[in-house]
C-alpha cells in the first residue's frame, strides 16, 4: 500500500519537495499518492498550457483585459490563489516525504528550507497582485467613472477620434494652470491614421464658442487686460476663475469644457476628451524612470536665477534637468521650446519599454497619478488599445501652427481650419496653392470671426526636425 512505501532520505524528499513548488504533483507521485498527484499535475499543466497560449496568441486581448480595473483585481487574487496553492502544495508534499526517524538537526533544517521555498514561491505572487494594485488603483484615479456605458460602437458613427493633448507649466508660486502646451490628436478609427494638430500657447484672439463666453468675448479671447495678455494658454483658468461663462459645470471641469470647445473650433474638428500632463509632476515620472536620455543640440540655461547649465550632447537627464529642458526659454523662442518639449515626450515614450516599466512601476504609476488627467472614461480604455494597435502600424503625421504658417499675434483662423481639412482628407484644395482665397474650412461655425491677414515669415522652426 501508498502507506507503507519506503519513505527517501532527507536530501531527497527535500529535492522532490522542491520539484513540487516546479510541478504539482511530483513529490505525492513519488510518496505513492498517484491518483492526487495525477489530478495535481494535470492541474498545474493545464494552467502553465492556458498562460502559454494567451501570451502566444491572445496579445491584445490580454493588454484590453489589462485595463479593465476588474479583471485586474481579479488577476492579482488569482495569482495570490496559485502563490497559495503551490505554498500548500510543498508543505504537503514534504509532510508525506520526511522521513520519521531523522534527527532534530535534520528535521530543523528540513523545515527551514521548506519554509523558504514557501516564503520564495509567495513573494513572486505578492508581487505581481501588488503590481495589479496599483494597476488598478492608478487607472481609477486618473480615468473618469463615466456617467453611462460605452454603447456598442464606442466611436459613436465618428471617423475621427480626436483629442485634446495638455502639457500644463503649474509651478510653486504661480497661480493657477497655464496650458503652455496644446496639441490635438486626430485618429482615424478604421485605420489608425493619426495627425497631430499643434497650437502655439500665445495664440490670439481665440473664438471662444457660442454661449456666455462668445457673449463676452465677441471678438476672441481677451483676457484680463492690461494684467494679462489674452492668448490660448490662459484660457482654462479664465474659466475656472469665472463660472459664469460656463454655467452648470463643475469647478475643475469649466477649464477643460472650454478649451476643448475652443480649440476644436478653431480646428474646425469635435474634440470630445483631453489628456493633461503636469510639467512639474512630469519631474517625478522622469526620476521614477530612472532619467531620460536626451541629445542636447544647445547650451540650455535652467533655473529661475540662471542657476545651471544643460551643456550640449547626448546624456541622462534627472527629472528636475528635463524639467528645465521642457520648460526654458532663456536666450530662445517659444517655438524652440515646443520643440523641445515634443522631443522630450517622444524620448520618454520610446525609453519606457517593459524592463524600466516594471523596474520602477509603482513609483511610476504613484508619478502618473499627480501628472496626468483626463475625462477618457475608463470604459473606453479597452476600446482605446485596439485603437493604439492600429495606430502603431500607421505613420503619424504632424503640422504645427507656428511660424511661418501661422502667425500667433495676427492668426489666419479660416486658413487654419482649411489646412486641418487638407490633412485628414487630401481631395479638400489646400489654400496654400490659393492664397488670394480666403475660403472656409469644413467645420467652421458659420458665425466664426472672419479670417485675420496672413502670417509672417519670420522666426521659422520646423519642429519635426528639432528632434535628432
């Protein structure tokens, strides 16, 4: 009988205990429980099977199941469940193993390495359900609840997905947010094809749209004169400074509600959601990353007493050092710092691949948490990563209203508008190549200032170039 089998020696039970934390149901085979061991080791290799096939062949729909705070609780409950049964496992398979007449020393020393190989199998597990935690915790604390369910087409009959990018320069001792960086990005829901459309943050006389804040502003944004200058940039805090002109929103929503309603007329596009990014949280997610590697071209001077000096050439900046890099403009333009700006959230894109990821994720998902907002709606993530699959296998294109295109003091809105409708369909003519018409874009509000004299050509920066 299974009972009265000739138990091995300690080195070798405790080298079929081991074998069991490997595969379930070594060491009870090896005690003459066959038929536990068998149900045992099935188990085991039907989950291992199950792992190996959705990691092989069900990529995407692990990264949608991925953001869906749900499952990810799930998935850190069932992983903490096999940590468990693995533990129980050993521990069982090294009762049925030990054998009964060895000594003290022997027998503490058996119950000491299979405490550790329990404590080496649990804490794998303990990692990854934390790791699902914060997972969990960091996308319900940056994406909205929603207020309805994503309905079947989650596009809503939209060609186009576009929305509302924010880098916002709040830091200490300057009141309120100022969206110094503004760009749209527009994605073709079919095909991924994705243009990005940006906005220089000193973008006068912005129509505002319909309502109390075109009542007060008629003839585009103004601002507080003499005490502000009036562009792009302060228009989320004017609205949050003054309900009035956003009735029935929310404070911390009246800031986002108009911009995107300005910016998406002055395109000419619907832009339903936004994404902000904090310059000054942007500092703790580059230290959470271990730094970013950045090509410096010129001599950048930080600090707000000149304190410090960027020297050219490629190197590892720290999170205040690509603060500085984003945000300087001493001795240069705004549209250099666009520049720069642009270059440093593609290089901290392309350095954030999986092995500094989970090096550093809960500091980096702690970071995004007081660096990013949105109103995307968390029921619209999974449906976003789809999207994001289509887009990687698409150019991204891109055209910056700055000089000479645009000129900010004196902006052509009506040619701006015709140059978004060129870029997302070429058969719309291109009134560049007639320039004596002023023409009207698709989109554009019927009562939309008219069109203002055409830009300048001075202070050119073609900043897909700036990055080397």
């Amino acid at each position: 009988m299974a009972g009265h089998r000739r138990r091995p020696s300690i080195g070798s039970s405790l080298a079929f205990t081991l074998g069991s934390a490997v595969l379930w149901g070594l060491g009870h085979l090896r005690a003459g429980r066959r038929t536990a061991g068998a149900l045992l080791m099935v188990s085991w290799l039907t989950v291992v099977a199950a792992a190996a096939t959705a990691l092989l062949t069900a990529q995407s729909l692990l990264l949608n199941l991925a953001v869906r705070p749900g499952w990810l609780q799930a998935f850190g409950l069932v992983v903490l469940l096999l940590g468990t049964v693995t533990a129980a496992v050993v521990v069982r398979s090294h009762q049925l193993l030990r054998p009964r007449r060895a000594g003290a020393a022997a027998r503490r020393l058996s119950a000491a390495v299979v405490s550790l190989l329990c404590v080496l199998v649990m804490l794998p597990a303990i990692g990854v359900a934390r790791l699902a935690y914060v997972s969990q915790d960091a996308m319900t604390s940056i994406f909205a609840a929603g207020d309805t369910p994503v309905p079947g087409d989650p596009w809503q009959g939209r060609d186009r997905l576009n929305v509302l990018l924010l880098g916002a320069d709040a830091a200490p001792g300057r009141y309120g947010v100022r969206t110094d960086s503004v760009t749209v990005a527009s994605v073709d829901t079919r095909t991924g094809d994705t243009v990005l459309f940006g906005l220089p943050r000193n973008l006068a006389r912005v129509p505002l749209p319909p309502g109390p804040a075109r009542d007060r502003f008629p003839h585009g944004f103004a601002g507080e004169p003499p005490y502000t200058p009036g562009i792009l940039n302060e228009i989320w805090q004017y609205a949050e400074d003054h309900p009035e002109i956003v009735p029935g929103t929310a404070d911390g929503e009246r800031g986002p509600a108009l911009l995107k309603k300005a910016v998406g007329g002055v395109l000419g596009l619907d832009v339903p959601y936004y994404a902000m990014a904090d310059m000054r949280g942007f500092a703790k997610l580059v230290d959470a990353m271990g730094g970013v590697r950045i090509t410096v071209r010129e001599p950048i001077v930080y600090g707000r007493h000149d304190e410090g000096l960027i020297t050219p050439g490629t190197r590892v900046l720290s999170g205040s050092e690509a603060l500085w890099y984003g945000r300087s403009r001493t001795h240069t333009s705004d549209y250099v710092r666009m520049a720069r700006q642009r270059c440093l959230m593609n290089a901290v894109i392309d350095q954030a691949d999986p092995v500094t990821v989970l090096g550093g994720f809960e500091q980096i998902a702690d970071a995004a948490v007081d660096t990013v907002s949105t109103d995307i709606p968390r029921a619209l993530l999974p449906h976003l990563v789809d999207l994001a699959d289509k887009v990687k296998g698409s150019p991204v294109r891109s055209i910056q209203f700055t000089p000479p295109l645009t000129d900010p003091v004196a902006p052509d809105y009506g040619l701006i508008r015709q140059k978004v409708a060129t870029a997302l369909n070429p058969d719309t003519p291109d009134p560049a190549a007639h320039p004596d018409t002023p023409g009207r874009a698709a989109g554009r509000p019927a009562d939309s200032p008219a069109p203002t004299p055409a830009p300048t050509s001075r202070g050119t920066v073609i900043l897909d170039e700036a990055c080397p």
